[in-house]
C-alpha cells in the first residue's frame, strides 16, 4: 500500500471514529434520569462572603450550645478545642507561629463560609441534616467560643455578612472583581 492510501485511510478511519464518538457523547450513556428543577435546587447551597444564598432562619450562641453539646462534641471536644477532629476555638496569634493554629477564629476569612461549611458537611455522619436555624445558631455558638460575637448576639442572613472575622484582612482575591 502506498504512502499516500495509508495516510488516506488513516485519515478516514479517525474521521469516522470521532463522528462516532461525537454521535455517543451527544446520546450520552443512557444511565439515570435527568435531575428536576426541585431536585437541583436542593443542591444549590452555596453561600458567598457577602452572603448571598443565606437562607431564612435565625440562631444565637446560647441556642448553639446545646445544638453543639448534642451533634459536635465527640468529634470536636468541649468548647470546641479539639477531639478526634479539628480543633474550632482559640489559636489567635498564632498563625506566623512555626506551627499555627488555624481555627474558626484565627484563620478564616468570612462568617458566613463557616455556615456554608456547617450547612454541607455537618455534622460529619448525618451532613446537610441541620435546620437553618440549627445552622445559625451552631456558627454563632463557634464565633462565640472565639471571642467574635456576643452569646445573645442573633445570627441570621443580615446580621451574618456583617461579622468581621479576625484574620480576613490576610486574605485576598486572586482575581478581584472589576480589575
């Protein structure tokens, strides 16, 4: 076979192996159903530092005590300052230290990414089985444990955005909005 058939035929046989390839991706696999409006917006929980995507509800620390007593203690200790998992309290001053403590206090950013990580995560064998409220009132009770908020401080969609977390001025965007 000369040269130029090889390379022709080649040429064909990939034409007809990505049309057909293109032909299945479009089909897809056939597995599952398509996910309905309801079924996707249930998903749909993420909550932006400006808090954007903060849903109704409301809590205190005094009400996230008992939350924390019941759904957080085994794995993150008394007063949130360590068990089997992570460390929540304290660490301030810390981070240049050679082995930082990075708590909810002394490390992030936003008030309202500690919800957002509440809310898809918590607690850690029955996640995204917390109320809005229980939510709430589970973050304030951490923001409480680190000296943010006061214990009867209400923690809701307005007042949530608002907290100034003690370490945010060490963060920044990588890529800022509008430059």
């Amino acid at each position: 076979m000369s040269t130029f058939k090889g390379l022709t035929t080649a040429a064909a046989l990939l034409a007809l192996g990505t049309a057909g390839s293109v032909a299945l991706a479009q089909e897809g696999p056939g597995l599952g159903v398509a996910a309905t409006p309801q079924q996707i917006s249930a998903w749909a929980l993420t909550v932006l530092p400006d808090g954007e995507g903060l849903p109704p509800g409301s809590g205190t620390a005094r009400d996230g005590a008992a939350i924390y007593a019941e759904k957080c203690l085994v794995c993150h200790g008394a007063d949130g300052q360590g068990g089997q998992n992570d460390r929540l309290a304290g660490g301030h001053g810390t981070l240049t230290d050679a082995s930082p403590v990075k708590t909810v206090g002394s490390y992030w950013p936003y008030a309202t990414t500690v919800f957002d990580y509440i809310r898809r995560a918590m607690p850690f064998a029955q996640p995204q089985s917390l109320t809005a409220d229980e939510t709430y009132a589970l973050t304030a009770y951490l923001l409480y444990l680190n000296e943010i908020v006061a214990l009867d401080t209400e923690m809701n969609a307005t007042t949530l955005p608002a907290i100034e977390m003690p370490n945010a001025e060490n963060f920044y965007w990588a890529y800022p909005v509008g430059d």
